[in-house]
C-alpha cells in the first residue's frame, strides 16, 4: 500500500489519537470527563484510519470494512458534547439519557447490518468504485447528516462553555486556571476544518473538484494532533478533588444577575438579605479576605456564616456583580492604593498585584483595565 504525503499526515494523526485514548484512560480515567475524552481520542483515530484506507484503496478490496468504520464519524459531534457537558457538571457517571445522542449512529447500524452478508461484488455496486473520481450517492448523503448533526452539536458544546465561564465567576474569585478558553479554541479550530470539509463536499457534489478530500484529510490530522496535545495539556486540573466539589456545587448556586428582590426561590427576606448585605461589606473592610488568591464562595460564606446560595445571592442580586467582580473590585482598588503609598514606591507591579491577592500577572492586567479603563502601568505613571 503506497502512501503519500496526505496519507502519511492522517497515519501520524491516527496513531497519535489511539495512542492518547490509551494515555489519558490510564492515567486521567478517574473522571467521567476523560473516559469521554478517551472514547472521543480513539473515534478520531477510527475516523482517521477511515480516511486513509479509502484514500489508498483498501476498500475495494475489502469494502465490508467501510460499513464498520464509516458510521463512526456519527459519534464525533456527540462526543464532543458529551466531553464538554462531563468536563463542567462533574457528573460521576452516565446518564441512560445520553444514549439518545447515540440513536442516528445506531440506526445506521441496524439499516445497514444486511449488508454485512452481501458479497464483495454486491457491496461494490451498490457504493461505486470508491477509487474513481465522483463519490456515489449514498456517501454523499451520509457526509450531509454528519455534517447536520456536527453544526448541531457545536453549537450546543459552545452553549456549555458560556455557561460554564458564568458558573466559575459565580464561585472563584482567582479563575485563570479554570477557563476553558483553550477548549473554546479547539472549537474554533475544529469549527474551521468542519467548514473546509462542507466547502470541500460542496464542490465534489457540484462535480468540480474529484473526491479526495485531500485538503480536509490534511486540516483533521493537523487538528487532531493540536486538539490531543492540548487536552493533555490541561486536563490535570480536572482531577484536583477541591476543583471537582467546588464545581459540583455550581447548579445550586447560578443565581441571576436579575433576581427578584424579595428572593421568592430561597425565601430570603429584603431585611435578611440587608443584614447579609452589612455582615459581607464590614467583613471585608475589616478582615480583607480578598488577599488570599484561592478565595472561593464557599471560603467566604463560611467565614460570615450564612449559606453559599444566600451569599450568592446577596452578590448578585444587591450588588449586581458575580463573586468574580465582586472580590476583584477590592483587590484592584487595594492595587491602587498601595501604587498611591510613597512606601510601597520600589515594589514591582507584580508584587504589589500579588498582595492585593492576585494569582498572576496576565489576570491582574486583564482585570485592572477591565475596572479603570486603564492598564496598571498607564495608572502608575499618571498618578506619579
């Protein structure tokens, strides 16, 4: 079997993606987020393989192959979505509903299973010559479910992460090491090689170009080996059992920025809710709990003695701001005061940030400008 420069692309993808499932099911599988990530690893290197036995022929010489590994792109866009929804809500074990997301793949196999008896010589007929230059039918139709079901499915993995980057403010006031923005990104990324694959079946419909797919063949390596280096990456943080607790927590607590006042759900009076108010505001004047980087809701609830879901509230509802804005606030006016004292005129700006219980200098930055429009350095120099 000759390979070429695409096929030796997809081989490394393949061989990469198996050799990741196996890594990440050892050694991150505590969690049901990375056995889904595992399962996700090892379809891309089925996919993949897929690619490369037709670009090379293969299946005209056994074509009963491709009725099992073709249905496999049917799980992608699911896995995905499953991987994003476990990686957030920390649910220790499936759910019998996400079988649902399973059924297109499963139909497929039940449709398709007679073939399985046929001859090669049946088999060939009825998909074509999968070496010539117009792809038959039947793959055409397929290709435009998956890329239905795909569209459908990202968008829904993209409504998690904004959810998601919502729940974290509501619960940690130092959140650099829990966004997900690298998973927002192997989104795009993956959003951007799905598009090349819909231009590029678009024109092999239309007749204009041959059915190699060699410029999409090339895009999922390349992806697939971006997107398993960067979940191995980052996933560690995933099995940190404080992260996992305090997360699992998060449903009870998404309290809208546009509550109602007399907090009818939690049955919190406005008297309750102004006693909570004054105990929070003298608490952080006087004992400054901002200054510690890990400062979460769950810290600062226990140290006024009242609920996480009351505090939440008070936050959201009586200050109109999430805890993350809530507990920046103090350390960046904490910031610019410390940059005001004569004393303090010699320290670094991270030093200073880091006292004022930031946890780095990007998040600092990010922040401080986000508050006074300004970055701490353009701050510093006007106020000299």
């Amino acid at each position: 079997m000759y390979l070429n420069f695409i096929d030796l692309i997809i081989l490394i993808g393949a061989s990469q993606s198996f050799f990741l499932s196996i890594v990440i099911y050892r050694k991150y599988g505590k969690t049901t987020a990375n056995r889904t990530l595992s399962l996700l690893m090892l379809v891309y290197a089925m996919v993949l393989i897929q690619m490369l036995l037709v670009d090379s022929g293969f299946f005209n010489t056994y074509p009963h192959l491709i009725l099992i590994l073709i249905p496999v792109a049917l799980l992608i866009g699911p896995m995905h979505y499953l991987y994003a929804k476990y990686l957030t809500h920390f649910s220790k074990q499936y759910k019998h509903i996400d079988l649902l997301h399973f059924i297109p793949f499963l139909l497929y196999l039940l449709i398709f299973l007679p073939d399985m008896f046929k001859s090669k010589e049946q088999l060939l007929n009825g998909m074509g010559n999968l070496e010539g230059e117009k792809v038959p039918i039947l793959f055409l139709i397929f290709n435009w479910i998956v890329m239905t079901q795909v569209i459908i499915y990202t968008m829904f993995t993209i409504l998690i992460l904004r959810r998601y980057s919502i729940k974290i403010k509501n619960l940690f006031s130092s959140i650099e090491k829990l966004r997900l923005n690298w998973l927002r990104n192997i989104v795009i990324l993956f959003s951007f090689g799905f598009v090349t694959y819909i231009i590029e079946n678009m024109l092999i419909t239309a007749g204009i170009i041959s059915s190699k797919y060699a410029f999409s063949s090339i895009v999922a390596g390349i992806y697939v080996f971006i997107f398993g280096y960067l979940v191995l990456l980052k996933s560690e943080i995933f099995v940190n059992p404080e992260f996992v607790s305090q997360i699992d927590q998060a449903k009870e607590l998404e309290i809208k920025k546009t509550a109602e006042p007399k907090y009818s759900k939690s049955g919190l009076s406005n008297e309750k809710a102004e006693e909570y108010l004054a105990v929070l505001l003298k608490l952080m004047k006087e004992e400054k709990p901002y200054l510690s980087s890990d400062l979460t809701l769950n810290k600062l609830a226990e140290m006024v003695q009242m609920s996480p879901h009351h505090l939440s509230e008070v936050i959201n509802s009586m200050l109109k701001q999430n805890f993350f804005d809530f507990i920046n606030t103090y350390r960046v006016e904490k910031v610019k005061q410390d940059l005001l004292n004569v004393d303090k005129k010699n320290f670094t700006l991270l030093a200073i940030a880091v006292d004022a219980g930031f946890s780095s200098k990007s998040s600092f930055n990010m922040i401080f400008k986000k508050h006074t429009g300004i970055t701490p350095s353009e701050f510093k120099k006007r106020e000299a």
